[in-house]
C-alpha cells in the first residue's frame, strides 16, 4: 500500500505495481481539484462514496459537461476523454482501472504540475511495492 500527498489531497494506492490493475483510493479537499487531463492509454472506473464531487467530462459530441457524482455509481473514463473532479466538500473516490502506464496529459493545472510520464509516476510513488 502506497499513501502519496497530492496539492488537492491524497491518494492510497491498494494494488502493487504488478498486478493487472490498479485500484486508489482518492482523497480531495473540498474545493481543490484534479487537473483537466487526458490519459492516453489509461481507461479508468471511478466510484463516489463520500462527499460530494463533480465530475467534468467530455460527452460524446466532446462537449465538457459537469456532472453531480451519485453516491456507489461508477463513472467510466476512456482514453482519450477530457476529465477532472471537483470536490464540493471533503470526499473519498475509489479508482480502478488498466494499469497506469502512459502518459497523463494536464491541459489544465491549478498547481502548474507537468504532464504524468511514467518515470514522473514512479518516482513520485517510491515506497509502493
């Protein structure tokens, strides 16, 4: 198990690095968010299940619409797919998705964090197993 701080919070890694899959737990301080990204290989599942949190995502005519994340629904992310989260309080966001590999583009960055290489990734996450 893995515990990085992150500018908006935190995220527990619960998967080792060689398992098929990777599941987190993400932890978001209310009114911080997650850059607007793009995965290029990941696909991700995202699931609410305290707080609240919105969802901003791009529909299927690649139109940015927010979304009121529902409490133990699953969210699905495609590669390719512009995304970010909100918090509007204090929440817990379970991921599962392929494992994180590629790279993680950040259109937008309130932190002004560079775009997720693979070596970024691992470097940042040290201690997981």
């Amino acid at each position: 198990m893995n515990d990085t701080t992150k500018p908006w919070g935190h995220e527990i890694i619960f998967t080792k690095k060689e398992d098929p899959y990777t599941g987190k737990i993400l932890c978001v301080n209310s009114g911080k968010q997650f850059s607007l990204q793009i995965h290029d290989e990941k696909e991700e599942s995202q699931m609410l299940v305290s707080g609240e949190a919105i969802l901003i995502i791009d529909n299927n005519k690649g139109e940015q619409e927010e979304i009121k994340m529902v409490p133990f629904k699953g969210y699905k992310i495609r590669p390719g797919q512009r995304h970010r989260i909100r918090a509007v309080t204090d929440c817990a966001i379970y991921e599962v998705s392929t494992p994180e590999v590629g790279t993680t583009l950040r259109l937008e960055d309130d932190y002004h964090r560079p775009d997720q290489t693979d070596k970024l990734r691992w470097e940042e996450r040290k201690g997981l197993k």
